[in-house]
C-alpha cells in the first residue's frame, strides 16, 4: 500500500471505527493502527487489516467503482432538481451511503476534502450490489424518461 490515498483511507476508516466505539481499549487500538499506516511500517499492514477484518487493503478497482457511481448520483442529482415529479418517483432510489465501509469511509474521504457535491439522503444505505444494478438501469431509464418529461413540458 505504498499509494497514500490507500494509506488515507485506511486511516479514515479507522478513525470512523474509532469515533463509533465506546471502548477505552479498542480507540487506542485504533490509534496504535492510525499510527502504523501513517508511519509507513509495511511489515504491520496486516495486522492493521485484521483488525478491520479486511481481507485485502482498497484497491484501484474499487475507487473507480465508487467514483463511477457516485458520478452517477451527481448527474441523477443534476437531472432530477428540477423536475418534481421525477425527483417524487427517483426519490427512494437516491444516495444514501454505502453499507460497505470501504466504500463508505472512501465517500466521506471526498465529501471532507470538498471532491464530491452529491448528500447522502436519509434511508437506507445501499450495498454494491444495489448500486451496480441502478448503475446498470441508469443510462436508460432516467436519462430516457427526463428527456420525455422536457420534450413533453416543450410542446405544452
């Protein structure tokens, strides 16, 4: 993990562990973790991945996933506020974070850093899995169904 946006990531999600434990011993924990990333000390990595129950650091790949749907969400959003009634039918199809912490910790990496304009909206957080099938659908649907809403709000 010699990249240091992996290595930001890292310490964002254990930060979040951090902050949501009750537990002396498990934030100290995750302050000897922070330390061990942020220093560099490779030879540790795993230990820190373990605690985390991680079976791999995050990779290029999944970065690219979450970019590309949160590209979506910013379009989506883009499309939909200023039509009503479309924002009325998409509403519960919105972002809402992602169950997966990866994805999650990597979403407010951006969000802190001011390189995403899309909220979370409140509901449900969604799996992967849920994305990449809206993702699969969006192109299609809404895009389709928002220029049949202009073209028809033109002719009246």
């Amino acid at each position: 993990m010699k990249s240091l946006n992996d290595r930001l990531l890292i310490c964002d999600i254990l930060e979040c562990k951090k902050r949501e434990s009750s537990c002396d011993e498990v934030k100290r924990y995750c302050d000897y973790c922070i330390d061990i990333i942020k220093s560099g000390i490779s030879s540790m990595y795993k230990e820190v991945f373990q605690f985390l129950e991680m079976d791999e650091e995050i990779n290029n790949q999944l970065i690219k996933e979450v970019n590309r749907i949160i590209k979506m969400y910013e379009e989506v959003e883009h499309l939909l506020k200023h039509n009503d009634a479309l924002y009325k039918r998409y509403q519960h199809q919105l972002f809402t974070g992602f169950t997966d912490h990866l994805c999650e910790s990597y979403y407010l990496f951006l969000k802190r850093h001011n390189k995403v304009t899309i909220p979370r909206h409140p509901g449900k957080r969604k799996s992967l899995k849920e994305y990449r099938n809206f993702l699969k659908r969006f192109n299609y649907s809404i895009r389709e169904e928002y220029l049949f809403v202009n073209e028809k709000e033109d002719t009246n």
